[in-house]
C-alpha cells in the first residue's frame, strides 16, 4: 500500500483527478544492456600445463576487433592472493596430457586485488544421472571451499527447480544446499522402450532419417518381437521416408518389417520429443540463471555441471542467451559430469534389457557412433563455453581437477580496455601474445558495439530506475528526504514503514491549462548483507493540482509512505525517487534492523 499523508488532511479540499496514486510489488528487471562505452577484457594467459603466466605486459599483447587491431588504452594486472599454488593433485586433463604439480612462482605485481566474484553453480540434475550426479556433488566441495577465501559469493541452481539458495559467501550454506542436490532424471538414459533400447541420439538421428540408426533399431525390433527370419539385410534404412504400405508386409512372428518400422519410427519421435522437452527446460534455466547474475555488479561467471543432452533444433534459443551472456560480459563454463565415458554396446550392464543377443547391425552402429554421440552431447555446452570465453572440461573422471580448472580464480588475470566501435555490430575479438612460446590466450569471443540500430533503443524510465536500484552511490536530483520506523503488519509480520518528504517548491512542473502537472515514481527496496534483493515496492504518485492546492502544498510539502515485510534480520534499503518532467532521481541508502 502507498498512501500520501499530507493529502489525507486536504482531501476534502481536493478536487478529482488532481491526485491520483497507484503501488505495486517491485523487482529489478533482468534486461542486459551495455552500460559502457569502454570494453573491458579479462585475459588469462596459460602455459601448456595450464599454469597461469605471470609477468606480462601492455606491449605483450596485440589486440584484434574484428580483425584490425585496435590500440590497448588501458591495462592492469588483477593479482588474487586466494588462488592456490597448486591444482587439487597431478590429474589428467580433457585431452588427456599428465599435469604435474604447479611449483610456486613470484607473482606478478598486484595493481589491482579481486573483491570477489558472484558465481552460478548450476546443476543439471534432469539430464544427470544419479551417479554422475554424486561425483559433481562431491567435486563441486572442494572448490566452493577454495572460492571461501577470495570473497566470492555463491548461488545455488538446478535445472528442475531454479534458484535453491540466494548469493552468499557463506561456504557453510552453500556446502550445505550442495547436498540436497538430487537427480530428476526426466527419461532414461536408454529412452523410453526396454526392447529395442534407443537413446536420445539414437532417436535423433532416426528422427532425421539416418539409414544406419534406422536400419540398426528396425533389427533390434524385429529381435524384440522373437523373429529371426526378419528380412533387415534387404532392407537399406531408407525406406523410413517412404509410407508403410510400400513396404513388405510378408507376416512375421510377432508382426511384420513395416511394423517394426513405423513402431521404431513411433519411438523416435516420442523419444526426441520428450528430449527436446528437457533440453528446453534446461536451457530456460541457464537463461534464468543469467538473469540472476545480471543483477550483479563485478566479475560473474555461470558455472554449469552437466552429463550432457542434445540442443537439436534449438539453435535459435541457444543464440539468445549466448548473446545476452556475450552483452552482460558473463563467462559460462562447462564441466562434463559423466567424465571419462565407457560403455558396452547394448547399454549399461545394471539396465535391464529383453534382446537375450544384439544384432552384429545394432552392435556395429553404436561402435562406430560412440564418439559422435558423446560430442553432441557436449555441443550445447561447448559452444556456451566458447562463445562466451569459457572453458569446457570434459572426458576426464577427475572432477575435482575440473572444478578447479573451471571455477578457481587464476592467480593472474590481465585486464585490458579499448573504445568500441559505433556500428551496432557485434565485433570478434581476438588478443595474440607477440611471443606466444606455446601459450594459449583466454579472452571472451566478441561484444556489441554501441551505434547504428542499438543507438536507437534508448533506456527506459524504468531502466534507469532499475539501474539506480541496483548500485550504492547516493543522488539528490529530487528534493527528497527519506525516514523509517519499525512495526508489525496487520497479520503480525515484521514491517519496515518508510516515509518520503518531497518538497515540491523545488520541484519542475509542467502547465497544462490551470494545472500544475507532475509524476513522481517512488521505488523502495530491501538487499541482504551479501546484496541479493529481499524485496521491493513501487509506487507511481500522478499530480495534476489547481493553483489554491499547489500553492498550499509548496508550503507543507507532500509525505509519501510505504510499507514493506521482511523477516528480522539486517538489510540495505535503497530508496529511489524519480521526477517525470526532466527525469532527475534523487537515490539514498540506509542501513537497517528489522528486530
């Protein structure tokens, strides 16, 4: 509720519509924007151990926008004392290469010290198997327990349910809320049929007419329906694109080819479309996930723990928020779950399976496609990674290893900055060291550049508002003064009561006929010790005052009051007030209990 308590006494001096007040609950909006005419890059440079490297330079860099280069104009190294010396224990990477311990090395000089990062761990628990799902749990341990030195804050997602616990820097929280992570499978891993068993690549590839897939499944079904005499060898996969009763329809045991065909062809598409189902959900989490960190002001990075699923026909979802993570300069990293992959054709030996003998046709396929399927399993999450300027850390059981790799910060981080274009194009950035000894160079892929059609989308009232909501620094474009008293709500709760004095002598109005025309917008919200949003109100109070009401509120000024419900506990209010006729805001933080 928002009530104006100096108007309540006039009311009955108040003619209609020269007041007129509306409230509603508040939140930040998750729309990415750029917000700088500067484009900041965060550039770790690795050794071929995957060492950081310390001790470079500006003039150790070449800077490449969309192929030209471009002048570094600024430059910094960010030191963190909080990275370790040495990874969890000698390990093996994605590619197989031995790790041995990292020795200790001078760092470089420390221009700048990290204040901490805010950093998603999302895990994909509906496309996890239990297993794989306990080995990250496990893993994931170890590194939120190194990241409890730097400072950086956590929050804890999952794929079915969303956000499970608010950023924090708690690492006990944190260790704790990693333990209640389970497993929601949405299908089996063997797809939703016993005999013949079909995986979602399987039914993929059926699905978009693979003669080989096909001919392999239509044997494993004619084996399923206990014939031996199925005529598969003369039949070359193809036929799938043609309509059943083209096909032989000689009688069976059990059924026929054309059965045995339109039944696997059936169990493709109900496969791929519960799939596709859960690809898109995940998906939909990792955007929300981005929109929490969006929220945030410094370094964030999207920590995603996966065993892998297809993106299909997804591509266009999946580009979206490539490019709003690319907006916000947000890396997402990837972390394989199922680790160093082995399987026996015909699936794992604790599924049960009807084919008391596998078809040397079925065996053959799932052979030959083994490496194709663990790779677009892994697609999505390697094109994040890539896309985005982060790392994907696969086909390798030491998850621990991975977790560091992925999440720790690097010892040394150079920071480098330049002009962007004006094109309102999206730029490729690349940065190549002028002596690169064997070196890899990791920097986010690209940004968009202000100018031509971003140039046109101008921020809203309500962005602005929500950017001002969301930093600390203090305004005084209104002449506003803020105070606030504690109580308790009609139904008992706890309730911060928040009151705003605006002088409107100071205030610009517009002159519409005899009225003096005005719109102020309130926004009161509520922010947790580690600056994660509790609660909000806005309120929208609209004047349209005759001369004799004017005049006597110029010299009373108008109160606004508003509520808001927390539970006890210590917070950041940040109150904004904002003035429609020229758009100036005035914006103050306080420091409150709530007993």
């Amino acid at each position: 509720m928002f009530v104006a308590s100096a108007l309540l006494c006039a009311a009955q001096t108040l003619s209609p519509g020269e007041v007129r007040l509306t409230s509603r609950p508040y939140a930040p909006q998750s729309a990415i924007r750029v917000q700088t005419r500067m484009v900041d890059l965060e550039v770790v440079v690795r050794d071929n151990h995957g060492r950081p490297v310390p001790g470079l330079t500006k003039d150790d860099f070449v800077l490449f926008d969309s192929r030209k280069i471009r002048d570094i104009t600024s430059f910094s190294v960010d030191s963190s004392s909080a990275a370790p010396n040495t990874p969890p224990k000698p390990a093996v990477l994605g590619n197989e290469t031995p790790v041995p311990p990292i020795a200790s090395t001078s760092p470089a000089p420390v221009q700048s010290v990290s204040n901490g990062r805010w950093i998603a761990l999302l895990f994909d628990d509906i496309n996890t198997p239990t297993g794989d799902l306990a080995r990250a749990r496990i893993a994931a341990t170890r590194f939120i327990k190194e990241t409890s030195a730097s400072g950086d804050r956590i929050a804890l997602f999952t794929t079915s349910a969303g956000q499970t616990l608010k950023f924090t820097s708690d690492t006990k929280v944190v260790l704790d809320a990693v333990t209640h992570v389970q497993s929601h499978l949405r299908m089996s891993p063997g797809g939703l049929a016993q005999c013949p068993r079909m995986t979602v690549y399987e039914a993929y590839q059926i699905f978009n007419n693979d003669p080989t897939a096909t001919k392999a499944k239509v044997a494993e079904a004619c084996h399923c329906a206990g014939s031996q005499s199925c005529d598969v060898e003369s039949f070359s996969g193809s036929e799938l694109l043609g309509p059943a009763s083209n096909l032989s329809t000689s009688p069976l045991e059990g059924g026929s080819l054309a059965t045995a065909i339109a039944s696997v062809r059936t169990q493709a598409e109900q496969t791929w479309g519960q799939a596709r189902v859960a690809s898109q959900a995940t998906f939909d989490a990792i955007k929300d996930t981005l929109n929490h960190l969006v929220n945030q002001s410094g370094r964030r990075m999207l920590l995603l723990s996966s065993s892998g699923f297809l993106s299909g026909t997804l591509d266009q979802q999946q580009d979206a928020i490539i490019n709003e993570a690319v907006r916000a300069g947000i890396v997402i990293n990837s972390l394989d779950a199922k680790g160093l992959y082995a399987e026996a054709p015909g699936g794992p030996i604790n599924e049960s399976n009807e084919l008391t003998e596998i078809p040397v046709s079925s065996t053959l396929f799932q052979v030959q496609s083994l490496g194709d399927r663990l790779d677009s399993e892994d697609s999505a999450m390697a094109r994040f990674a890539e896309s985005t300027g982060g790392l994907l850390f696969r086909n390798n059981n030491d998850l621990d290893l991975g977790f560091y790799q992925l999440g720790v910060l690097p010892s040394v981080t150079y920071l480098l900055g330049f002009p962007p274009a004006e094109d309102g194009e999206y730029h490729k950035i690349k940065i190549e060291l002028k002596n690169s000894g064997g070196r890899i160079v990791l920097v986010r892929p690209g940004y968009f550049a202000p100018g031509g059609k971003a140039a046109s989308v101008q921020p809203t009232s309500a962005d602005k508002i929500d950017t001002e909501i969301r930093g600390s620094g203090e305004k005084a474009g209104v002449p506003a003064t803020i105070s606030e008293k504690f109580g308790a709500s009609a139904s008992g709760k706890p309730q911060l009561t928040i009151e705003s004095h605006i002088d409107i002598q100071k205030l610009p109005f517009e002159q519409q006929k005899d009225r003096h025309v005005q719109k102020l917008t309130f926004v009161a919200a509520l922010f947790d010790p580690q600056g994660n949003f509790i609660t909000g109100k806005q309120a929208e109070m609209n004047l349209a005052l005759k001369p004799e009401s004017f005049d006597r509120f110029s010299k009373t000024g108008i109160n606004g009051v508003m509520q808001l419900e927390a539970p006890p506990g210590t917070y950041r209010l940040r109150m904004v007030v904002q003035e429609a006729v020229h758009g100036n805001m005035s914006a103050t933080n306080k420091d409150v209990q709530i007993p």
